[in-house]
C-alpha cells in the first residue's frame, strides 16, 4: 500500500495518513483491545518530560 492509498484522518485542519503497521500495532496492544481490559493492569508513568504516551509495545 502506498502512502496515496491510505486513509486520511482529519486533526486540528491537518489531513494525517493512517498508518497501517502503527494500527495493527495498536490492535494487538492490551491497553486498547476490549478482550485484555479485564486480564491485565495498565498504568501510566510520567517520566519523560512531555508525556507523549507513545510507549511502542
């Protein structure tokens, strides 16, 4: 798939391309599949600078 070939997300006016390989990633993480919400303890530690809760499980 080429860059032309991905949906488009609209944010603050800006067209941002939807990343297939950052979506899958996201699918299978525990903090956001409903499956997981009840099997596993999330928290959120502020330890960098500006938060940017990109942790890239």
């Amino acid at each position: 798939m080429t860059s032309e070939e991905y949906r488009v997300a609209k944010i603050d006016g800006r067209d941002v391309p939807w990343d297939p390989s950052q979506l899958r990633q996201i699918q299978e993480h525990p903090c956001f599949n409903a499956g997981a919400c009840h099997a596993f303890g999330r928290m959120h530690l502020a330890v960098a600078p500006k938060c940017n809760i990109q942790c890239n499980y």
